[in-house]
C-alpha cells in the first residue's frame, strides 16, 4: 500500500525524509500518520478502479506482487500481509486459496478488509488483526510469506519493523516487500523534488520560513529510500535479497506540475516499464517503486557463511 490518493497526490515529488514540525518522538508521529491515514480510509476501497496512469501503476504493483507470491510455490502457504489497507491484496490472494492474516494499525482499515473478505466470500480463508508493524504479536517462525506493500516509507523505525518481519518468518520464509524509490526518473530532474537538489532546498526553506514568507509543513510525507540504503537494511535483519525491480514512470514533473496530458502518461509510462522489464540500464532502477523478494537466512545458513 503507497499511500497516496488518487487523482490529488503525486507518486514522485516527495522528500526522501519525514516532513514534521509537531511531532518530536516516534508516538506522536505515529498518531499524525494513523490520523492521515483514517482520514483517508475510504480511498482504499475504490483505488484499483480509479482511472488514469496513477490506479494502473497500483494495479500493476499490485499484480506484480501476486505473480511473484504465485511463483513461490504451495497455496498452503501462510500468509501475513502488513498494512492490508482495504483488504484488496488480501481478498486476491484469498481468492488464490491463500490463507492470508491481515494486518494493520487501524480499526477502519481491517473492518474495510472483514467487509470485503464477506462480500467476496473468502472470510474463512482471511483473518485480520490491529497490530503495529514494529511489533507484531505472533511466536517466531509462524509465517511461510510475509507481504508488505507501500508499507516502510511510513515506518518511524523499518530496520525495527523487517527485524518483526524476519522473526515472524520460518527460516527461509519469504518477504515481499515494495517501497518508493528515491531516485524516480520521474522527479530526477525537478529542482523542487530531485534528490540531487536536496542539500539546497532545505537551508533555503529555512530561511523563507524564518522570514514567513512560507509556512511550516504540517503534512507526514513518506519517507524515501535508495534501492541499494533498501537492500542494506534487509541484510541487516536477516534478510537475502532474491529478485528486485523497479515499476511505475508516471507523472512526469517540472516544479511539481504535471510535464504530460493523462493520455500521454500513460503511453510513455508503458514503453519505460517495458524497457524496464528487460532490464535496460539505468531505467531499470528508475521506476518510482521498488519491488523486492527476499528470503530470511536461517541461522544455520548465516553462521556457515561466517566459518
């Protein structure tokens, strides 16, 4: 789950950090992103069915993540899926003859989630639960696959939170896990959202809010990885990293205003994630998300490597 809402957020012009001038410990900041999110509760149920370039790249990670869940083998796996949002990846999966148990910090969310499991007649095969990512209330070694869409960028502590994930995994369970990319083609080149003008924005912000000429952001914004700051963290909770892509090349922005019409986007948005896919240099690690599938090393692996 990337949390942004259809039609009014843009997926590439965000800092690679947390946006917060209220909030000071890691409680009030995950109640400003609970509030944002509960707030936003109702986005969930409809967002693979909106229109335009955005809802398909959602439905694109979406299917990207049940093909590689597919790939991995038995459909008795089981499944824990943190931040199950409205319950759309959960249901899917259900579908498959998974037996999913969702998870997220709000009540909203996981009633959306119970809602649509009835709806769609696959309440036998999910389960879901109120629980925090950082600390998950499960014994060690009780998941075959742990799934986790859009979910770190939002985590005040992810190297906490994929620790909880490795432990709640068998040895040698796998993770699949997306988030957003710091380095987009799609904002590379806005010098209002490129990482590379970053070291000046913020003394520049500063002064201006000093100055009152802007006001202070009091927004929670997602926090932005580098694939390879991504893949550091995993190693260092027990994870192996297996396969890793990029997806979604849309909206092109210049001073945080969209560069191309709707139908435009979407074509350009096509073609890339074609080159993409074939693992063309440097559009490959360009896309706007990272999808990755990781194993946990078990502890009989990790201690042979170190002999």
């Amino acid at each position: 789950m990337v949390r942004y809402k259809p039609g009014t957020h843009d997926f590439s012009c965000f800092p690679h950090f947390f946006e917060m001038t209220t909030a000071n410990t890691h409680a009030e900041l995950q109640r400003v992103v609970d509030r944002r999110f509960h707030n936003e509760a109702s986005v969930w149920s409809d967002i693979y069915k909106e229109p335009g370039v955005i809802a398909e790249i959602y439905r694109l990670r979406r299917d990207r993540a049940l093909a590689i869940i597919e790939q991995l083998g038995s459909s008795e796996a089981r499944i824990l899926e943190i931040g199950c949002g409205a319950g759309l990846l959960a249901a899917a999966l259900a579908r498959r003859g998974y037996r999913v148990e969702a998870t997220d910090r709000l009540e909203v969310m996981t009633r959306l989630t119970s809602d649509l499991a009835a709806t769609e007649g696959v309440s036998d095969r999910i389960t879901t639960k109120m629980c925090d990512g950082h600390e998950l209330p499960y014994p060690d070694r009780s998941f075959d696959v742990v799934v986790a869409l859009g979910v770190l960028p939002w985590l005040h502590s992810p190297e906490q939170a994929l620790r909880e994930t490795a432990r709640v995994l068998r040895d040698g369970g796998q993770l699949v896990l997306t988030t957003d990319n710091r380095w987009p083609v799609t904002s590379l080149f806005d010098p209002l959202c490129s990482p590379l003008t970053k070291s000046l924005r913020r003394p520049v912000r500063n002064v201006l809010q000093a100055l009152g000429v802007v006001k202070q952001r009091q927004k929670t914004r997602p926090c932005l990885y580098s694939i390879r700051r991504v893949e550091k963290m995993l190693t260092g909770a027990g994870f192996q990293s297996v396969s890793g892509s990029t997806l979604g090349f849309a909206p092109f922005v210049f001073l945080k205003r969209k560069l191309l019409p709707e139908t435009t986007a979407r074509y350009v948005h096509a073609k890339l994630q074609s080159l993409s896919d074939r693992r063309v240099p440097f559009i490959r690690l360009a896309g706007i998300e990272y999808i990755i599938l990781a194993k946990k090393v078990s502890a009989s692996s990790s201690n042979s490597t170190c002999d």
